[in-house]
C-alpha cells in the first residue's frame, strides 16, 4: 500500500463520530436551508426550472433545442415535484435536501480523512456559509450537483467500488458540464491510480453524448461569461461570506488546516475555484455558482483549521464569530425580493394595471418562459398586430433604459416608431413598460 494510500485512511472512526457528527453537521445544514426558503420570489433561471419540470415534454424538448441542454437531467429530476407542487417551497425542497446530505458526506470525509471532531466543525462550516444557504434554497442544479461532488470525493477516498464512483461522475457531469473540473483534483490524490484510471474510461462512455450536446449550446450557456477582472475576486469572498472582509478568518483557517491527508484532497477541491479563474482568462466558464461545488474543500480545510487552534474552547469561540460574521447575509438573502428577480412582485403589479385589449412584447423572446412562472398577468396579454393602443414590453438582463439588447431587438426598434414609454418599473433585473401609440 502506497504512503498516500495509508494517508488517507489512517484516521479510524470512533463511536462518538458514527453517532453523532455526520447527523449534526446535516440537521444544521437543513434547518438552514429550511429557513424562510418560500420567502423570495422565484427568478428567471428558477421560473425556467418550475417551468421544465411542469409544463409538457413536448414544450420542454422545443425548449431544450434552444437552451439548458446541460440542466436536462435536473429537469426531469424535478417534475416528480411538480407534480405535488410548483410553489417555492415544494421546488426548492431538493436543492434544502441536497445541501444537507452535502454537510453530512463533508462531516463524513473529514472523519475519514483526520477525526469526528474535523468532521463536525468542517461541516457546521459549510451550513453557515450564506452561499450555500443561496443555493440551497433555489431551484436549480447547483445543490444537487454539489451533493454529488461531495459523493464522489468520499468514494474515491474511502476506495469504494470504481464503477460506482464512475456512475456517480456521469450524474456530476449530466448535472452540470462544468462539476467535472473536480476529476481534475481527484486525479492528484486518487489513492489507486489504476482503478481510478479504469473508473475514467467508464465514466467517459456515459458522458460522450454530454459532450455532443453541450458543444452544440456553448454560446447560449456560456456566452454571457466574461474573462474574470480583479474584481471577480472580492465578488467572490461577497458570494460566499456576506462581505470581501469576512473571507479573511475563513481562508485563514482554511490554511491552518492545510496539512496532512485531509489537506492534500481538500485542498486540491479547494483549488478548483482560482484554476477556474484561470482558465477563464482564455476560455471563459467562470461563475461563482458554477464552482460551489468546490466549497466543500475549503470548508474541510476550515474544519481542521478550527480543530488546531489551542486551547480547546478557542474553537468554538472562533466557529462562533465565523458564524456571526455571516448573519447580516443571511438575513439579506431572505428578504422577498432580494434574488436577481422579484419576478412574484412584478407580476402582482402587472396584474393591477392590465387592461383589455392589452398586448405584450418580450425582448428576448425567452422571457416568456423567465416570467412564466407567475403566469396569471401573462395570460391575459397576447402578441401585438400593430393596431393596438397599448402594449407591455417585458425584458430584463438590466435596468430599464440600460439593457445591452433591448436597444438592437427588431421588435422593439419597430414597436418604438410608433409608440412612446409612458411608465415602466424595474424588478431587479427584470422589468415591465407601457407603450401608447403616439
């Protein structure tokens, strides 16, 4: 057995940690995510999920031909729970649960990698993080996707089966393309690099066809990505912690923990996060949520930081003040309208000022499905004939009056010959006008 191989299992379990640690560290992470998750308005991105996972097949394949190819599989994952419901709650009842079996497998790999004690205090670390709270309680892929890099990283390093780690790659990759950057630190601390080899080659089977698809939707997917400036780095420490100065304790930690087996894989996650940044400078795929899947490292780093701090209750001490230090985004994140869309609110006052006879406009076409979510405003609109005296433009992607499409949509340029703004109202980034004939 090779020095790495005997690294990464020197730490046995205690009785104390396969009772207790694992559990704590998931029913925190729940009930973190569990707090006021129907409280914001569902966005675009989440009213295109509720929207695949309710509406019929046949409209969701039209809508996969255009876009979200890469999301397919958490669409179909989803519509079991549409079926119950399509309210905030029920929808995003997944992403709560995944982050929650995340905290648990976090605690898990943390025992295995050092001791109970880093397990729990890795895990606790990653239920306070505000990002993960963000996204647990949205309903999207990236909970889902980061509970199966968590999954995986705990098969690889507790050598489980290599066909099942391979399977559990496929769903990473399906999940979200860009999860896979994980086999990239995987391959630096695999225990059994034959094994792990064969694993690849199976998993590379299952996910050709991925490849094929999401090839074929990069500029929809990505195109909307940037190279990542200096200020992607204060943007980032604001994501994860609530502010660019609370980052500081929590990488502070994060590199006193770095030691041993559990720094090595933890560490390699961890370092997912700036690779990707770097590869966006030539090729962009930078998003802060495309790499929550690699927080689970930094919180493990952070765990064992915690655990080596001297004398003992200085740990909790500390573990307590990280926690402080993310109130105030918590708070934020819950508020109703504090998403990229308060999509409930606008159509609750585009409801107050319909009229009949009203038609409506959407710049970008998919914005019909961004808003579809809240529909009962929308129905009674239908497309403009050109003889109407009034018509609502519906977009977003900026504020009104500064959004980069709006000036170049051949329907809008048209619909402006003739008609003249007569009041619009923003909702984040998503917004509504009236247009009167001249």
């Amino acid at each position: 057995m090779s020095a790495m191989t005997t690294a990464l299992t020197e730490a046995p379990a205690t009785p104390l940690t396969r009772r207790h640690a694992e559990a704590t560290a998931a029913v925190v992470a729940l009930l973190a995510g569990l707090w006021n998750v129907w409280v914001p308005s569902f966005w675009r991105d989440e009213s295109v999920s509720a929207l695949a996972a309710s509406r019929p097949i046949g409209e969701v394949w039209d809508l996969l031909g255009h876009m979200d190819r890469v999301h397919a599989l958490y669409y179909l994952l989803l519509r079991p729970v549409a079926w119950i419901s399509t309210s905030e709650f029920a929808l995003r009842l997944p992403s709560v649960l995944a982050m929650a079996a995340a905290a648990y497998g976090i605690a898990a790999i943390g025992r295995h990698l050092a001791s109970a004690r880093v397990g729990l205090l890795a895990g606790l670390v990653f239920a306070a993080l505000p990002m993960v709270s963000r996204y647990a309680q949205e309903a999207r892929s990236y909970a889902i996707v980061t509970v199966l890099a968590v999954l995986a990283t705990w098969l690889l390093v507790t050598r489980r089966h290599h066909v099942l780690y391979a399977v559990v790659i496929v769903l990473l990759g399906w999940s979200h393309v860009y999860g896979l950057l994980l086999v990239v630190a995987h391959l630096f601390v695999a225990p059994d690099r034959r094994r792990f080899v064969q694993a690849m080659l199976i998993a590379a089977a299952g996910l050709a066809p991925l490849a094929v698809l999401a090839a074929g939707q990069r500029g929809v997917q990505l195109g909307w990505l940037n190279p990542p400036t200096w200020a992607a780095l204060p943007a980032f420490a604001q994501e994860v912690m609530g502010s660019r100065w609370a980052i500081v304790p929590l990488l502070g930690l994060a590199a006193f923990g770095a030691r041993g087996a559990l720094g090595r894989v933890a560490g390699a996650w961890a370092l997912l996060i700036p690779l990707s940044m770097l590869i966006s400078l030539v090729y962009p795929i930078y998003s802060p949520r495309y790499v929550l899947f690699a927080l689970p490292g930094l919180a493990l780093l952070a765990g064992a930081g915690l655990d080596r701090l001297r004398p003992r209750p200085l740990t909790w001490i500390a573990l307590a003040l990280l926690v402080a230090l993310t109130v105030p985004k918590h708070l934020w994140l819950r508020a109703p309208d504090h998403r990229p869309d308060d999509l409930r609110s606008m159509a609750a006052a585009l409801l107050e000022r319909v009229r009949p006879g009203d038609r409506v406009l959407y710049v970008d076409p998919a914005y019909e499905w961004f808003v579809g979510v809240y529909a009962e405003p929308y129905r009674k609109l239908t497309a403009p004939s050109g003889e109407d005296e009034r018509v609502w433009v519906v977009s977003g992607g900026r504020h009104h009056q500064n959004s980069a499409f709006v000036e170049t949509d051949p329907g809008y340029l048209d619909l402006q010959k003739h008609y003249r703004a007569r009041y619009y109202k923003d909702f984040g980034y998503s917004w509504f006008a009236l247009y009167q004939r001249r």
